[in-house]
C-alpha cells in the first residue's frame, strides 16, 4: 500500500539527514520525497511517499515521532488530503509540431514555460495521477528531459483534525 | 559570566551535577583539557583508548542509574567512541559524548583528523549535535542530559569544534530544555492499565517478562510490588537481570538462547505475558512465529515504537513504567478485593515443578576445572555481599547470567543488544568510580579480555580497583561452539590458547595481581586473596576448553526446540534454586 506521511520539522542542520538514516536504517523505501518552507520560518515541511503496510507505517511514524527535530507526524489519507506535484517537460517540436502538442497541453492546463528552436518546456502542476497521464501524452513527441518535484501535501480544510492513531498509544 | 567555551563545557557539567567523566585527550579537544587543567570538580578518568573510555562511561552509568560521560577528539578519537555508542543505543544506556571536531573554518576540506562524527553516528543516536557557536554550549549541553535520560534513555553526541571552545561567550545555564519536539510520554493511559489489570487478575498463567526498561526507569520496587501483590512469576532478560531479586520465590530465571528449560517453557506455556521494559529480542524469544504461542500480551514500556514492533500487543500501555507499574499494583489489589482472579498458585508450583525436573546440569571435571563449578563457587563466596557483575560477551557471559544471582538492580551490567566483546573490563571500571563502596567483578572471556585489556592501567593508577574472573577456555568459545553445533565440527579461526598471553604476568605488568588457577581446589583461595587484595587482580581460571553452553536455543529455531547438556551418568545438577 502507499501512503502519503505529512511531517513537520524544526529547520535545523541534519534534519533531513536523520529521516533519511531512518528509513534506511529500518529498510523502508521513500518513493518520493519534497522538502519546503512553511507558514514559519523555523519550521520545514516535508511530504514523504511510501510502500509498505500498515504496520510498517505505524512503525515510520512512531520511529519518526521520536527523532528530536520532528514535531508533528500525520498521514495524509487520500479521501481526507490535497497533494500536488509540479513537472517539467523538456519535449522536441520542431515547428510543425507545436500547435498539436499545445493544444494537447490546454486540456492539463500546462503552461508553455520556455521555447526552443526545435524544443520547448511545459510546466504542469496537478495530482501526481495528473502529472503520469500527461507525461504519457508527450511521450510519442520524444521527452528530452523530464523533472518532478515529488508530491507536497495538506490535510483537507474539511478533514477532521489529524493525527489520530497515534493519539491513543502516547 | 564572560568565559571561554572550554570552561563552559565544565561549567555546565558541573551544572548537572557530573562528578567523573571519562576520556582521552587529543588536538581538538586540547582547549576543553585545559579547562580541566585549570581546575573543575569534575573527576577525569583517563582512559587508555576511547572504547574504554565509552564502556567505562556505560558501566557508570549503569551502576549509578545517572548520565555516563566520555569524552574524545576529533577523527579517530571520535571513531574509537562509536562502538559504545552503538552498544548504548541497542541497550538504551544514557551517554553524553563530548568530541572535539577540526575548527569550523576547515570543515569540510578534509582538514587533519577531521571526521563527520554526528554524520557517522546519526542511526545510533538520540540526536547530536555539531556546536556551531559558542554561545549555544550551554543549551546544547543542558539539552544533550535532558533528552539522554528522558524517555527511553540512551546516547546523545555533543561534536565541538576547537574555535567553538576557544572563543568567548556570556555564561548562564539555563534552568530549562527547549525541545519542542521531544515530548516523551508523561503517564501512562489510566483505561489501558484497568484493562491490562483485569487481564492479570483473570490469567491463569500470567508470567512477567521483565526487561532492561525496568532498571532504566527506577522501577524495580514498583515492579516487586506487582509482583506479590499478584502472586506473578517473574523472568528477567540479560538486560532486566538485578531487576528482581534472585533469590525471590516468584523469580523464575532468565529466558533465551541460554535461559534455562523453566525460564523458557514457563514464557512458552503463558496464557499472558506482560511485558515490561522488554522488546522481544530474537535472542529471547527465537522464531518469533512461535514464540508464546498462547499468550496475550500486556506491553508496558516509555517507548511507542516497541508496541506491536514484533510482537502484536492486545493492551499496550505506554508511559513511565514507575507510575504504570504501581498503578498496576493499585488496581490488581482492587480487583482481587472485589473478589475478581487470584493469585495463580498452581501455575506458579507448575514452573517449580518444570525447574525441579529441568535442572542447570554440567558434567563435573575430572582432570579439567569447569567453568560453571567457577561461577558456582564466585556465587558463593560473593552471596550477601553488594557486588556489581559485568561481564564480556560468549559463554561466560552466559555461564554468568545462568549461575549469579543477582539481588540489586545495577549489580549485573552486560552488552546485550551489540554484543560487544570487550565490554567487561571497562564497564567495571566505570562501575567502581560509581560504586566505589561496591565490589566490582568482570567475568570476562579470554578473548574479550585481549580487546581491552589495557584499562587494567587505568584500573591501577586511578585506584579504581576491579576483580577480574577470566574464565580462560583459550578459545573464541561460543564461536567455537557454533562450529560444533552447526558447522560441523569444523573450527575455524577459534583457538586463542590457553597460554599466549600470561594472564597474571600480564596483569602484574600493568600493575595488578595476577593469579593463575587450574585446578578445582584453588579456586576458592584465588578468590579469596583477590577480594581480600582491594587491588585490581586478574585470576586466570584455565578452564576446560571443551565445555558447551547449555541449555541453546538455536539462532531463529522455536524457544522449545532447544539443545539439552547431553547427560552422562556423571552429570551434576547445578546448585538448585
Ligand atoms: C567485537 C566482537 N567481535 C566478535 C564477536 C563475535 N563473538 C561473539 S562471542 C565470541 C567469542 C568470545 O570469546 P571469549 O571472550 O574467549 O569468550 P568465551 O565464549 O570463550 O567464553 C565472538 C568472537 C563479538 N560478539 N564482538
Ligand atoms: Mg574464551
């Protein structure tokens, strides 16, 4: 199963470092991983995306509680969270090429971020499902270079107030 | 106060109330030597490597139930701490590390002995810390005590570089920690623990699986209450072992690879286990799948992260195990009043019965002396005395744990969860200078004893004098008898000798009392003229180089499936108990 950890750290030298040496110390996998500055200047936020079980989640998130610079760890159910993740796509068009792939762009509400003479750079922001199917659409048109930032994610404005599961163990 | 850096690092130790610390000078630490130099009222134990100086911190700590310090420079100074630092991490043992680290303009440029320590030490730490600022030393170092005995204690490292301790900064110790991310559970759930109690008062055969966590908590007494309050037997692990008297009639051993029958089958055979401070180690519980098959299990411990870790918990309680054993007790007393369960009297004559029938066995020596008639006879003579056990790691340590009873918590300190060889001799020192009124005894193996055998120097000049019982079988023993049990026969790389090197010459090189002990009948003596001695002495008991460990679980096999002594008509029957 995947799940999407929201984490809320002190921003301090090594951090990241430690969540990282976590994971890998206890053989969890990060599929994704995007760090960023919050509402408050000292503290970061990082989304964190993995496969594994249930329990392994609950063995994450309490092995993550207890790392010192951590202060709040919460999952992001799918039904209850907002996530986004922006891409950028280096694709070839060579001029007669452009208009189709532009219009095919429309539909995602991709942005034309750089133009080329035989090239150009489409900016996209949307659900990470968003981001797999217009990758699949430009792919035919030849990816030059392709960059995602790994999803962020909220809580729902109209979720319930996080975290619960851990709630009853502490 | 204006002040160097160097002197708040002694000012702030002094502060928490350090009274010795434990190290080993070097470059970047010099500025903080020197604060030692121009007077602390803290005691530096000079180590003659920084393992030792770690382990001795570690035996401190562990005799004392405070904070252990060691103290190292930069590079390999620092890498010669990280082995206690892991062995503190796996036995949850509170350690604050001070290194020196390169100034802060060479960071980076792989400058002389330059090494990213709290990058090394990052997956066996609590946390750590790299000063960048002078200003932050005592934060840090208020901080560094308060997280390394809050919670699950363990190790926290503290890296300074040489111009951190050099410059100048406006000393004040704050009364406070400001962490806000570490927040260790205060109480424990009041409806789990009238769950858990009702749990206990309606098992039939309840056992008390006790842990280390019950030492590191304080709450031995609160555990002994529960205990007879409830009429429950009581196993220790290697690293609960002193958390319950062993003499007491509800104590019922030590379970594991190396625990006796009983100690096994009466966990194996439960219908609840409470846990408390414990963490189903694999070397306790075996092949996990069938492990206490039976049993529901009560988890009691500080840390969330153990519940349900390997071991499903059907209540946990988590919180400091002070509180929650007591207001355990409280309401076990309750329910029984209220006429609910009762003490489980027939399971407990159950698990004599097994223990009568199942006794330690060990073939007496003929031309050979054994080791266990060794630990019977060191039983012996130390019974009513407060004496503090470390040991080494291989059979004796097992021997150790099998046949020392331990009657006080902090009397029995061993490497469980690394299983650091070389433990032993330092850990005793370190016990000394916090039990200087105690008589301080390292079982230690011959194979142990070779990786830090050189603090017998510190041992003699800094007047911190230990008893050293090597049980010599000139052997890598429990190697040995993994290659006779499961390679074959085949040994490989073992054979250490019996003679190379002279243990007592050896000692008496580093200013201690050697003896050298091969027969049954001097054993006594030897003790005798050691603990009598108030010296540091080495008695090397050249013991038979053949003898097994028994009985084993073997490494992932079921804890029922285990190796017996194969009985000869000599057989002996281990001082019964
Ligand atoms: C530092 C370290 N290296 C290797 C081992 C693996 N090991 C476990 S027990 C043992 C043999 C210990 O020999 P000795 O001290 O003579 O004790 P004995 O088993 O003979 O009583 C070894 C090599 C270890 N535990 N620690
Ligand atoms: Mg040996």
């Amino acid at each position: 199963m995947r799940h999407t950890v929201s984490v809320m750290v002190e921003n301090k030298p090594g951090a990241l470092a430690r969540i990282a040496s976590m994971f890998a110390r206890r053989g969890f996998n990060i599929e994704s991983l995007a760090v960023g500055p919050t509402e408050r200047p000292d503290v970061s936020h990082i989304t964190l995306r993995v496969d594994c079980s249930d329990r392994s989640l609950e063995q994450i998130q309490k092995q993550m509680h207890k790392l010192v610079n951590v202060l709040r760890v919460q999952e992001l159910p799918p039904d209850e969270a907002l996530e986004r993740e922006l891409l950028l796509v280096k694709v070839a068009a060579p001029p007669g090429k452009r208009a189709e792939l532009i219009s095919v762009a429309e539909v995602f509400n991709a942005r034309v971020a750089d133009l080329g003479a035989d090239a150009l750079i489409f900016e996209v922001v949307g659900t990470p499902e968003e981001l797999a199917s217009f990758e699949e659409l430009v792919r035919p048109h030849g990816i030059k270079e392709l960059v995602r930032t790994g999803r962020v994610g909220l809580a729902r404005a109209s979720a319930r107030p996080a975290p619960r599961r851990l709630a009853v163990l502490r | 106060m204006k002040m160097l850096g160097s002197d708040a690092v002694l000012r702030s130790l002094e502060a928490e109330g350090v009274d010795v610390v434990f190290g080993l000078p070097g470059g970047a630490i010099l500025p903080t030597y020197d604060a030692f130099a121009r007077g602390t009222t803290v005691r530096h134990v000079l180590a003659r490597h920084e393992q030792g100086a770690g382990h001795m911190a570690q035996g401190y700590a562990r005799a004392s139930g405070r904070v252990g310090v060691a103290i190292a420079t930069s590079g390999p100074g620092a890498t010669n701490l990280v082995t206690p630092i892991a062995d503190a991490w796996m036995d949850s043992t509170p350690l604050v590390c001070i290194t020196g680290q390169v100034r802060t303009t060479l960071i980076g440029t792989d400058a002389f002995q330059e090494c990213d320590i709290t990058g090394v030490t990052i997956p066996i730490v609590k946390h750590s810390w790299l000063v960048q600022h002078v200003a932050e030393i005592p934060n840090v170092i208020k901080a560094a005590f308060h997280i390394a005995r809050t919670g699950r204690s363990g190790p926290v490292l503290i890296d300074i570089p040489r111009d951190v301790q050099e410059a100048e900064l406006d000393f004040t110790y704050p009364a406070d920690v400001d962490l806000p991310g570490w927040r260790p559970p205060k109480r424990g759930h009041a409806k789990q623990i009238k769950e858990a109690a009702r749990r206990i008062a309606r098992a039939e055969q309840p056992v008390l699986y006790v842990g280390g966590g019950t030492l590191n908590a304080d709450a031995c007494d609160e555990l002994r209450e529960l205990a007879e309050v409830g009429g429950l037997p009581v196993v220790t692990t290697l690293m609960g072992k002193g958390a319950f008297p062993e003499t007491h009639a509800l104590h019922f051993g030590w379970p594991g690879m190396h625990g006796p029958k009983w100690s096994n089958w009466a966990m194996n055979k439960a219908d609840l286990l409470v846990a408390c401070g414990a963490r189903f180690d694999d070397r306790v519980t075996g092949k996990l799948a069938a492990f206490a098959p039976g049993a529901e299990v009560i988890h009691l411990d500080i840390d969330a992260a153990e519940i349900g870790k390997l071991r499903h918990a059907d209540v946990p309680v988590v919180g400091p195990l002070k509180d929650v054993l007591r207001d355990l007790a409280v309401e076990l007393v309750r329910l029984h009043a209220e006429g609910e369960g009762r003490r489980p009297d027939a399971w407990i004559q159950q698990i004599r019965d097994w223990r009568a029938e199942f006794p330690l066995k060990y073939a007496p020596g003929r031309e050979t002396l054994k080791p266990q008639r060794v630990m019977e006879l060191l039983q012996d003579m130390t019974a009513g005395r407060d004496v503090v056990f470390t040991t080494g790691v291989g059979q004796h340590q097992m021997w150790a744990m099998q046949y020392l009873l331990c009657e006080r918590p902090g009397s029995f300190i061993t490497s469980g969860g690394l299983g650091t060889m070389g433990y032993g001799i330092p850990a005793a020192v370190g016990a000394k200078a916090a039990r200087p009124e105690a008589t301080v005894i390292c079982v230690d193996g011959d194979g142990c004893f070779q990786m830090t055998c050189q603090e017998l120097a510190t041992a003699a000049l800094e007047q911190l004098p230990i008893v050293v019982v090597l049980i010599n079988n000139g052997y890598l023993g429990m190697v040995q008898q993994w290659q006779n049990l499961f390679f074959d026969d085949r040994l490989s790389h073992v054979h250490l000798t019996h003679q190379v090197p002279d243990y007592a010459m050896l000692a008496e090189a580093y200013g201690c009392a050697g003896f050298t002990v091969s027969a049954e009948d001097e054993v006594e003596g030897a003790l005798q003229a050691a603990l009598d001695s108030n010296r540091t002495s080495v008695i090397d008991f050249r013991v038979d180089p053949q003898e097994q460990c028994f009985p084993m679980i073997p490494a992932g096999a079921a804890a029922l499936d285990l190796i017996e002594f194969e009985e000869g008509e000599d057989a002996k029957v281990a001082r019964p108990l």
